[in-house]
C-alpha cells in the first residue's frame, strides 16, 4: 500500500500552537510539568519526603514546593541541578 494520502490532514498540533501565538507558552508548561512529575517520582524512589530534600539542597521546603509545583513557571536551572544531586540524579539539557 502506498502513503496516506488523506487530504483533510494539514499542520500539525506545534503549527497550530505558533499560529495562535501560544507556543512558547504551552511548551513551557508541558517542560514544567514533566520535570515536577519526574522530581516528584524520584522523591517517592528514594522514599524522601521534601522536607529531607529540602535539607540536602540547603534550601527552604517552600522552594521544593515551588520545584514540585506543576503550575509554577520560574525554574531556575542551579535549584534544578541542586534537586536533581540531592536525589542521586543529574539533569541533562538539549536544545533539539
């Protein structure tokens, strides 16, 4: 059989995004997301609570919970790479 052919089939879901503006946006809370689930997955793996996290970084549990927090937007990439020493784990960080 050869290639779909479809005709109704156009930009992708991306195009759609930089079309309406909102890419850079949706991207970047699809990237928090992620990185709070992963955080939050390490911690249980490790079987530490944030409050322990918190006390391997040198930093507040409030700053943990603000790391944790999906809908929370500032990252700053040293507390990143201070979580991710603290649960055993490096970050990696690719522009693609």
């Amino acid at each position: 059989m050869g290639k779909n052919t479809n005709p109704h089939i156009g930009s992708d879901f991306d195009d759609f995004l930089k079309e309406e503006g909102v890419y850079e946006e949706v991207n970047a809370g699809a990237t928090k997301k992620l990185l709070a689930l992963q955080l939050s997955q390490a911690l249980a793996e490790n079987r530490m609570t944030k409050t322990e996290l918190a006390a391997r970084m040198r930093t507040s549990r409030a700053a943990v919970n603000r790391l944790l927090d999906p809908e929370n937007l500032a990252l700053n990439l040293r507390t990143m790479s201070q979580a991710a020493c603290a649960l055993g784990k490096r970050m990696e960080i690719r522009l693609v």
